[in-house]
C-alpha cells in the first residue's frame, strides 16, 4: 500500500495516459527504485547559496512516465541506475526546525531554503499520515490564507518543477511523491508569487477572456515585453520579463480566464498552446530542436487531467490552478523573445525512421533513451494532449490538430537522438542555436 513513506505503484492507478498491458513486474521494479530514490536521495542533487535550484532528481519523474509507456522491469532498473550515480543524500533532520514547522509563523519563517527540505518533508510525511494527502493539499496549497498562497505559488517556480512533481504524486496516487513536491516546493523561492497574484488580482476585472494563441500573438507584438528579457540575465522570467514589463506582462495575461463551466476546454487549451509555441519554437535551416524551458510547460500540461479528475479538488480551485499555468506558460513564452511558431515546421516536418512509424515505435524509442526523463515526459504529454484536444479540431484556438501531433512526437524523439545538445535554451534568442548544425539541404 503507498503511503507517506512508501511508494508503491498499483495498477489500478497506471496514468492518465499508459499503454496496456502494464505487467505487475514492472509495477514491482517502479516501486523497487522509486523508493530507494525516496529513501536515499535529496530532491536537488547540487548545492547552491543563492536558491538556483536547477539541478533536481527526476527520477521520480522518470521511473513512472515509462512505467507508464510499457517498459520493462529490467528497462526500469537500468534507467534508475544511470540516473541514481550522480544524486546526493538527503541532509540530517534538525529537530528543533522541525517542531517549529508545526506553526504557521515557523512554517513561513523557513520557505525559500534549501537546506530546510529534509525538514520539510518529514513534516509533510507526518502530516499526509495523520490527515491524507488531500486534506494535507487543500489545507497546505489551496486554502487561500497566507500560508497556502505562499506555498500554491511556488509551485509554479523552478520551472513548474514543483507541481510537475505533485502531478505524479496525483497521478499515480502515491503519498511520498506529493510529500516530496509539498517541501521541494516550500524549498524554493517566493519571486513568481507577486505576478500570479496581481494577475489573478486584475483578471477578476477582465470580460470575456481572450484565447491563448491570442494573448502569445500579443506578446510578440509588443517590442518592450518581447525585448524585455536579455540574453545575459540569470534567469530571464524574473530578471528579464518581471524586472523590465511587469505592467505589459500582467495586462496580457490577465486576459485569460476560466470558468468553472469550461475547464475541460480550457485545459486541452492550455495544453494545445504550450504544446504550438513549444513545437513551433524552431530556427531553420538548424537542426529542430525543442526549447528546455517551453518544453516543461508540455511536460506539466498532463497533470491538469488528473486535478480536473480529483473529486477533493474544489472547482474553483481547479480553475485556480489551472490559471496560473496558463499565466505561467505566457510568461514563459515571453521571456525567450516569443519566437513566432512556426507551423510548417511541424506539418511539413519528415521523420528520421520509417516513414509512417506509430506512436507505439516513438514509445519504444522513447522508453528505451538515455537521458533523466525529459524525452518520454515529452512524448507523453504530447501523445495525451492529442487525445484530450481531438474534440476541438474545428476550435480556431486549438492551432495544433490532426497529424501534427503525431509529426511532433516524431519531432521530439528525433532531436534527441540527433547530433547536440538534447534541448535548446531560449529559443528565441539567436544566441541559442550557435552551437546547432545546419540541416541537411534535404531537409531544408
């Protein structure tokens, strides 16, 4: 049984999109290294004084994406083992930190601190033992006082890591996965949650919300906000977008907004526009890459599914949660110079394999590729996100339809197999794709 402490994968809970059969044996070796990650493991494997909290164990990322994806147990243990090398220990328990967490005032007092995860997340274990992790959410994450706001919003920081981690925690009802997310999000710092909370603020004086691929022409539009990020900044969203276009940030992306009558449309939205200006992002004649940055707004998109399924979700904070993605997902896209998409990168785009290969054969690619889980995240995503967009193929919102989707996930099992560094970063700066090779005139 998954508890706080024991990650155990059934399944009756095999993700909101797997393929079947999932074998028992391969739900035994998820289970098997997934909790000694837990056991053994700190959730970032680099240190840093100055909260750049880049470098974070995936493995709990990993393991369940391609259990999901049909691999083998032998497959499972061997991407464990080329990921577990290079992670670092959990740091000793300070019990005096720990009984101060118990209190709100002690709980706000230590966010924004590396070295307090551990600490944070016994507390969260002891918590999700005593209540359930959906109480434990709701009152820690949803509540809307000031400890919950402060602890919603960072999971929109580190680039959505946090809530990419509670979405597996959700997805595949283990209480140690959201214990993890619950303290790597009370890890990392507060920045992002002064944009949400004045978008969400000027969003309640909006009218009828604008669609997505809307608002990103917008950003493109405006030179200040388009320029406003430097390709020299530390971290372009909060020294570029934030520092420079607060105001034109906020205006734009105050204009989408969700009812709780349409949240099924306006998650295949949200998931439909990351996946455009992810896929689009590209630099011809250079080799088709995927932007690292775009890409974890695809990667997170999945999760939506299992909140929107989460019967102790309220809907309004359901339709909270998911406009803050949509929120994020736009400043994102500002912050790389909003690159146009480029559509007939994708329709025209020819696969590197057998021409017509299904998605079963990127699966078995995909599955079997050695990196700490962006890939098979990515083409999971992509793959749930045509499914969940198929009713909205005549919706002038939804840009990508049909093949495309199928074109994309040859796209991204591809460019990781190609020549190069797996992802670019900032795709919108010329800067980005030096490095990258020009295609071949065949493929131009």
């Amino acid at each position: 049984m998954a508890t706080a402490r024991q990650v155990q994968l059934s399944l009756k809970y095999p993700g909101e999109f797997h393929l079947e059969p999932i074998s028992q044996e391969s739900a035994a070796a998820g289970s098997e290294v997934l909790q000694e990650n837990h056991e053994n493991h700190h959730i970032f494997f680099n240190e840093s004084g100055f909260h750049i909290l880049t470098k974070r164990d995936h493995i709990a990322h990993h393991i369940p994406t391609i259990y999901a994806l049909g691999a083998s147990p032998s497959t499972i243990r061997k991407q464990y083992a080329n990921n577990k090398s290079y992670q670092r220990p959990p740091q000793p328990i300070d019990n005096d930190i720990l009984g101060q967490l118990r209190a709100s005032e002690g709980f706000m007092k230590y966010l924004g601190q590396e070295r307090y995860y551990h600490d944070y997340l016994i507390f969260f274990q002891n918590e999700i033992n005593k209540k359930g992790h959906e109480e434990v959410v709701n009152e820690c994450v949803l509540k809307e006082d000031d400890r919950a706001n402060a602890m919603l919003v960072r999971m929109y920081a580190g680039f959505l890591h946090p809530l990419i981690h509670l979405g597996f925690g959700i997805e595949f009802e283990q209480p140690a996965i959201i214990a993890e997310a619950l303290a790597q999000a009370a890890a990392h710092d507060g920045w992002i949650g002064p944009y949400l909370l004045k978008t969400e603020k000027a969003a309640g004086n909006s009218q009828a919300s604008k669609s997505l691929v809307e608002i990103l022409d917008q950003i493109r539009e405006d030179p200040k906000l388009r320029n406003a990020a430097h390709w020299d900044d530390g971290n372009k969203i909060r020294d570029g977008i934030l520092a420079r276009a607060p105001d034109e940030m906020i205006k734009y992306a105050s204009q989408w907004t969700v009812r709780v009558d349409e949240l099924d449309l306006k998650t295949a939205e949200m998931t439909n526009a990351a996946v455009y200006f992810t896929g689009g992002a590209q630099h011809p004649p250079k080799q088709i890459k995927f932007d690292f940055y775009y890409m974890h707004c695809v990667n997170c998109s999945i999760f939506f599914s299992s909140f929107l399924k989460a019967p102790w979700i309220t809907p309004q904070n359901k339709v909270r949660l998911l406009q803050f993605k949509g929120w994020l997902d736009l400043a994102m896209y500002a912050s790389r110079r909003a690159p146009e998409p480029l559509l007939d990168e994708i329709t025209k785009y020819k696969p590197k394999h057998a021409e017509g290969e299904s998605w079963d054969g990127i699966f078995k690619r995909v599955v079997e590729h050695e990196d700490d889980g962006h890939a098979s995240k990515l083409v999971r995503a992509l793959r749930h996100g045509e499914e969940i967009c198929k009713p909205y193929n005549d919706d002038p919102r939804f840009r990508i339809k049909g093949d495309m989707w199928l074109k994309l996930g040859h796209m991204a099992i591809d460019s990781v197999e190609d020549t190069g560094v797996p992802w670019v970063r900032s795709a919108g700066f010329d800067e980005a794709w030096e490095e990258y090779e020009n295609r071949p005139k065949a493929q131009l």
